[in-house]
C-alpha cells in the first residue's frame, strides 16, 4: 500500500511539473496572436489606456502668432536649416518663421493675387464671409505641405485645383493645373526621386507629379467615394494612404502602379493622417469620436494594431515619426500634443497654453523640436515643445524596441532556465522518495 502511494504521488508530481512546462513552451513560441504593442487588446476591442502623468506644459511650449489674423495654418513641415514652413487656408498664403529671429514672412499664392483673405466681419448679431468683390470658390485654399532634397516647398490648393512649388532661393512660385476638373488636392508627400504624391479628395485619386518633366499622372483608387486623404511614402517608394469614408488603408506600388485597399479594425474610425516608422510600419489617426485611436499596420506580418488615445473624444488628428519611432500626433478637440511609444506601450499628453486653439498639422525639425499650427480662427499661431523629440526615451535607451530574434534569444533563455528548475525539481522529488522507501525497507 505504501509503494502504490509513493507510485502514485510520483505521476502526480510529473504530471504538474510537465503540464507546467508545456504551458511555458506553448506561450513563448506559439502565441503568434499576441499584439505588437502591449497597449491595445483584442484588436479593436474594449482596450487599455496606458498614460504617463500629465505634465505641466507651460515652460515647455514656444507660441507665435502669425501675422495675419484669421490666416486659418493648416499643415506644417520643417526644413534641414530649421526654417518653418505652413500653409494659411485663410489667407491663401505660405508662411515662414525663422526660429532664430522670431520672424514671419507671408507669400501668398499667384493665382489668389487680388482675392483677399477668407476673413470674417463680426457684428453683435451677425458674421458674413469677406469677399472683397471676388469669388473665392474656385482659388487657393492650401492643404498638405512637403520639402523636396532640393528645398523647394510643394504644396497642394484644395480649390485651386494646383499643386504649386515655391523655391526659397529665389522666392518664386510655380502652380501646376490638376488634369481632373475639381480633384481636390489635399494630402502631398514626395518619394526618394522628389516625385510629388498628393491625394485627389473629389476625384477618388492618387496623383503624381513628375517635378523634372513637369508631368501629371493620375491614379483611380478601386473603391469608389473613398476621399482619400493622407498621404506617405515608404522606404520603398511605396504610397500610403488613408480612405477617410470607405474605413481602409491604402497602398500604390509606384513601380508598377497596383493599388491595395486594407480594410481597419474599428468601424467608422474616419482615417486622416498617415506616416511610415523605420522599420516599414504604416501608422495612422483615428478621428472620429467612436475610435479616438492611434492605428498601426504591419506590412511584414500583414495584421493591424490599435491603441486609444488617453483622452476621449480628443480626435487625433496629425500625425508624424520621430527618430526613436515614437509617434507624435495632435489632439485637435483635447487641445494636446500627443506622442506615443510603442516600445513601452505608453502615451504621453501635453496640454497646449492656448484654450481651444485647434492643432492640426505636425512636424519635427532635424534638431527634434517638435512643431505644430493652431489652426483656430482666433488663435492663428504656429508653436513647438523644444527638443522633446531628440531625447530618447527609457524604452529606447534600454532597447525595449520590437525585435524579433532578441525576443526569441530571451524566450529561448527563459525557457531553458524553466526547464532546468522544474526537471531538478522533479529530479529531487524523486530522490527524496526513493530514499524513504529504502528506509522504510
């Protein structure tokens, strides 16, 4: 009798030790459906909020307003000297600031010459729309901004129906008729060979154009009514794009010019901006109020990942990279600039001085400030938080980066050091029951 229970206390020990060790063999290699970052949980479903404290912000901002009042900044981009370069929707102009001397300079587009600025008269019970003896329905109104190797500033006009190119050097412009009647230009990137991309929102296109041969081609986006709207390039001069009404990604190989269509997790998300991290990744905003995400597909591993933004209803609106692949984006109802980490899967939010101020476009200098438009009529500024961008963060200093062979090294370690503790467990138990029954012989 007492052998049958030395037996049988045995297996029962075995049995745990090697159920134990299965378990840790199917999590560490066979969990493939595990997310990329630990901020989001079952794809587009109920999901964590992973915040930072908020800091008060500010010392940290650096405010200017532009010239013009009511000139309605739209986008932003920064080029290799540190001069600041944005669109004015209101004022049908191009904005520079030279962070040095604190100045603004404004230029406003050859085809708006005369028209005046989008302004509005206020009376104590009324507000009409400044026309000045012109239409303004059928000029200007620039959108997206891009910086070529070369320096020149490319620019789409919503209205205008051009893209246009302004060369610092000689501080002359240059506007280009879109083939398409009404397209709608809006969104603009440049490839590696200073080709110029730009999303046509009414024409459900993707445009390129040649700046050398100073030639158009147009490419129709298969769903229909998509209004695509940001636009990026990838490494490999592949474009991205977001469908804002048909809920999907894009993607135009330049090479051959097929376009692929990816459909996103949330429903209704409205997609807006888009950008490309270092290692191919495509991430995005998530505007409307039932998604208030940031959203990130993998081309690699060909899946999407989703992390919520901390604070509801913020409407995450531009977005861009840094160095460190966090992701800086601005909260355009929660007044904030955001920036997540996808190494630590941690969001932090810095509250802008300026009440109600509307951010929307979004950029980084060489130097890692980080630059946005406050794009509400009565605020009409450009602002930045110094450096924070060049700074690398604890993850990144510690290399908590996504990398798929270290993570299977320390999976390997870990499950070699398991194994060894629970077979010497095993190993031990045996002994000591072996030794008893010699005793009790």
């Amino acid at each position: 009798m007492q052998n049958l229970k030395l037996k049988f206390g045995n297996m029962f020990m075995g049995k745990i030790i090697l159920t134990f060790i299965f378990f840790i063999l199917q999590f560490s290699f066979f969990n493939d459906n595990a997310p990329l970052f630990a901020a989001t949980e079952d794809h587009g479903q109920e999901q964590k909020k992973v915040a930072a404290p908020a800091a008060k912000t500010d010392k940290l901002f650096n405010e200017f307003s532009i010239p013009t009042p009511y000139s309605q900044p739209f986008k932003i981009a920064v080029d290799k000297n540190g001069i600041v370069w944005f669109t004015e929707q209101g004022n049908d102009a191009l904005g520079r600031f030279d962070p040095k001397t604190a100045k603004f300079s404004e230029h406003p587009i050859p085809s708006a010459k005369g028209v005046g600025a989008r302004r509005w008269e206020f009376s104590e019970t009324e507000k009409k729309a400044f026309t000045g003896g012109f239409s303004v329905s059928s000029v200007g109104s620039l959108a997206g901004i891009a910086i070529d190797s070369k320096g020149n500033i490319w620019f789409a006009e919503m209205l205008g129906n051009k893209i246009g190119r302004f060369s610092p050097e000689k501080e002359e412009f240059s506007e280009h008729d879109i083939p398409t009647p009404n397209s709608g230009p809006y969104g603009i990137a440049i490839d590696s060979k200073d080709n110029v991309w730009f999303t046509e929102r009414n024409a459900n296109k993707i445009g390129r154009f040649n700046s050398s041969a100073s030639s158009f081609k147009e490419y129709s986006i298969p769903t229909s009514n998509s209004k695509p709207a940001g636009i990026a390039v990838d490494q490999k001069d592949n474009v991205w794009f977001t469908l804002s009404d048909t809920n999907k990604i894009g993607m135009l190989e330049s090479q051959t010019g097929k376009i692929s269509e990816y459909n996103i997790l949330t429903p209704s998300a409205n997609p807006y901006d888009i950008a490309v991290d270092s290692k191919g990744n495509v991430w995005f905003t998530e505007l409307s109020a039932s998604a208030n995400k940031l959203g990130m597909y993998s081309p690699q591993m060909k899946r999407f990942d989703e992390a919520v933004v901390p604070t509801s209803s913020s409407v995450p609106i531009g977005l861009v990279i840094d160095k460190y692949d966090r992701v800086w984006f601005t909260e355009n109802k929660g007044n904030k600039i955001g920036v997540f980490d996808p190494a630590s899967a941690i969001f932090r939010e810095y509250e802008i001085p300026t009440m109600q101020s509307r951010p929307i476009g979004i950029a980084i200098s060489l130097s890692g400030d980080i630059w946005y438009v406050e794009s509400d009529r009565e605020a009409s500024k450009i602002g930045y938080i110094a450096g924070l961008a060049s700074v690398p963060s604890k993850a990144s200093e510690g290399g908590m980066q996504s990398n798929p062979e270290k993570k299977f090294s320390a999976q390997f370690v870990i499950i070699i050091i398991i194994s060894v503790i629970a077979i010497t467990i095993l190993l031990s138990y045996l002994l000591m029951s072996f030794r008893k029954a010699n005793k009790k012989l």
